[in-house]
C-alpha cells in the first residue's frame, strides 16, 4: 500500500504506473473519498469534545443532542473509511525507472548463462522420462488429486527432496534464518502480503478468513505485523520452506501436460526486511538474484534472466527480475524463479516498522525471492541431464542429498 501523503504529492508518477499496469484504479474517487474522510474526522473529532464537555458540565440535554449527531457522522465516517481502504488497497506500487513498460512482449532478457545441451539424439520430455524411470505417476495423480495432479515417487521423490534441502543449506550457511511457516493463513496475511485483492481467484479458500497461501512469503511477512525493530535488528533475513497452493485459475488452457503448472508444489523462499534505503534495498535484490543464479551454478543448469515488463509483474512489485531455466522437452526456457523489490508496500499495510539511529520510526523494505521451487526445477534437471537411453545423470552437488549419482530406466 502506497502512504495517501505520497499518492497526492506525487499524483503523475502513480497514475503512469497505474497506467503502465493496466490496473483499474480511480484515483480521481479515491482523493474524494479521502477528502471526505479527512472533513468528517475532523466533525467527529469536535463533537467527541463538545461530548466531554457537556458530560463535564452535566448537560444532559446538549449530551444526548450531541450523541445523536456523533453516532450518525461515526456511521458515516465508518462506510466512507470502507470504501476508501477498499480503493487504497487496489493502487499498485510504483515502478522502479528500469522496468520496462508494455506487456510481457516487452520482457527484457538482460543476460544468458551456462551451455545448453548438445544432444546426438532427440532429447524425451520430462513426462516420457518420468515414465520411463518410474519416477512420476500422472494418471494415479489425476485420479486422486483432480486435474493437474501428481506423483513422485521412487528416486523422483528423493530428487525433490534432495534439491528443496540443497537450496535451504546454502541459504542457511550464508545467514538466513530457517523457517517452516504455517501454509493456513488468516485473510489480514494474505492482504497485507500483496496477494489480495489481485490474486483472490489463483487462491484456495479454506474458510471465509482462511486460506491456503501460494508461497512461503505470505507467512514470513506476516510474522512481523504490528511490530516495530531497533535499526540494530535490521536486517532480517529468511528463508523459509513450505508447500504453496494455487488454483491455477488465470492460467486456464496453458502447459496442462506435465509438472510445469500444478495445483500444489513446495518452495524455498528467501525474505529480506531491511531499512528504507532503496539504495540499500537495491544491493539485497542483487544479492537475492546471486543466491538463485549460485544454485542454479552448482546445480549445472543453463538460464537466462528476464527484467519483467510493467504488465508482466505483479501488482506489489516495483522491480522483478525472472529466471527462467532451459528445458529441453520444451525447447524454450521456463520461468523457475522469481526476484522481486518491494519497498514498503507490504510493510505499510502490515505495519511492520524500525526505529532509525534518531528515534524516529519508519516502515521497512521488503524483498522476496524464490531459491528454488519443484517440482518444477525437476523439469530442467531430468530434460538437460538425459542420456540416449533414458537414463538421467544426477549433478554431483545433489549424490550426498539423492544417495545415487543416476537414474536408470525400470
């Protein structure tokens, strides 16, 4: 959430960025609805006082007068607050100058790492692999779990394990704190994390206050509501590993065969909370995207990473880099990670503050990142490290997570 202050000191730039996002926002209502707002704290104000005083003074008459009108401007001031958190909270964050501006044509690949492979036969995809090695069961996952549903098993399901730990102990030795957070979260997380209002329809929905969240990032902001740190605290810094749930709704009819696009996965997630210093907030974003690039380094998989276009991006970001990792079955990179500042969009509507060296109090910056998720990560390893007879080649960073070196057809 964006302060009121700064949407009316800096009307242009958040009406481009509206504008840049497509977003249906009508700032035009919501200065109304503040003005508004603004007029009838200020009555209420003056006939809690006026209230006082007749109590005071024992003024029955004046008393009872003056409740009536309290309770009928309190009313009012009630629907009009309703109304003006409702239009606050669908005004995205401002863009970053480097985001390009457009729709996801616009998407900008800033660089390529790694070889692709060389194969001298056709390389299968990872749904004829799972099949082949017996690693992952369709049919009996459709059959149990619905539509887009799954198996792993047998050395599949030691692979996703084995790649979900790698990524959780190098995040670990560089710092970050280890969390397994609650994936039922209240409605005010999910609100407060960026993905309500927008993604209420890619959300599953366990009660009319709780939900099933879609990634880790959701609890680990929401830990620190309502709390304020010493700028000695700062800065936080998490990583967290949970299942994430999501309906798949606004991407009806894309990538139905295979693991690219299912229902429910798990995730390592890194959260940063630091200083309002965008300057500062810049250098933990690259050093989240370093983090994501390393494993993906180690792990020997080739990718190329994407500056996301203003229409592309979700509506809490003011910058996202993508990651998108080479899938042979594909012939095309698909996305596995993504890197996003926040600033203190999240933070606002969550009201996790610092006290800064002078005393005075602020909102912190957020930054989130995927270190890796599957099994969609799988799609990349069992399709890039194939050999002609079906068998995969698991990379050397992940035997002492796996216990085996390869995967051979059954």
């Amino acid at each position: 959430m964006l302060d009121i202050n700064y949407i009316r000191d800096n009307l242009e730039k958040v009406k481009k960025s509206i504008e840049a996002r497509k977003a249906d926002v009508d700032l035009d209502k919501l200065l109304k609805f503040d003005n508004e707002r603004r007029e009838l704290i200020t009555k209420v104000d003056e006939l809690r006082a006026k209230r006082n005083e007749a109590a005071k003074a024992r003024d029955k008459g004046l008393g009872l007068r003056v409740k009536g009108e309290l309770q009928e401007l309190e009313k009012k001031l009630a629907e009009i607050e309703r109304q003006y958190q409702d239009l606050m909270l669908q005004v995205p964050n401002v863009l970053i100058d480097e985001v390009p501006i457009g729709d996801a044509t616009k998407n900008k690949i800033i660089r390529k790492e790694g070889e692709l492979p060389k194969f001298s036969f056709k390389p299968k995809d990872h749904i004829t692999l799972g099949k082949l090695l017996n690693i992952i069961d369709f049919e009996r996952g459709v059959k149990v779990g619905g539509f887009r549903g799954y198996f792993l098993k047998n050395e599949g399901a030691r692979l996703h394990w084995a790649v979900l730990q790698f990524a959780l102990d190098h995040l670990v030795q560089k710092g970050f704190i280890p969390v397994v957070p609650p994936v039922v979260n209240r409605r005010f997380a999910l609100t407060g994390g960026g993905q309500f209002p927008w993604g209420q329809e890619d959300t599953y929905k366990v009660s009319e206050e709780d939900f099933l969240v879609g990634t880790s990032e959701i609890p680990l902001m929401a830990m620190h509501a309502d709390e304020t740190f010493d700028i000695k605290d700062l800065p936080k810094k998490y990583v967290g590993m949970s299942a994430c749930f999501r309906t798949e709704i606004g991407s009806y009819g894309k990538d139905t065969k295979g693991l690219y696009r299912v229902h429910e996965f798990y995730k390592v997630e890194q959260v940063i909370l630091g200083e309002a210093d965008e300057e500062e907030s810049i250098g933990f974003f690259e050093e989240l995207q370093d983090n994501s690039e390393d494993i993906l380094q180690e792990i020997g998989l080739p990718y190329q990473v994407v500056v996301l276009s203003s229409e592309d991006m979700g509506k809490k970001a003011a910058l996202t880099y993508d990651i998108e990792t080479w899938m042979p079955g594909r012939g095309s990179y698909g996305e596995t990670h993504s890197n996003s500042i926040v600033l203190d969009f999240q933070t606002r509507r969550l009201k996790i503050k610092y006290r800064d060296k002078d005393g005075v109090v602020k909102f912190c910056h957020a930054l989130n990142n995927t270190a890796i998720a599957s099994p969609r990560i799988l799609i990349a390893i069992l399709e890039n490290f194939q050999t002609e007879d079906g068998s995969v080649k698991i990379p050397e960073v992940l035997h002492r997570y796996t216990g085996f070196s390869e995967i051979k057809p059954k």
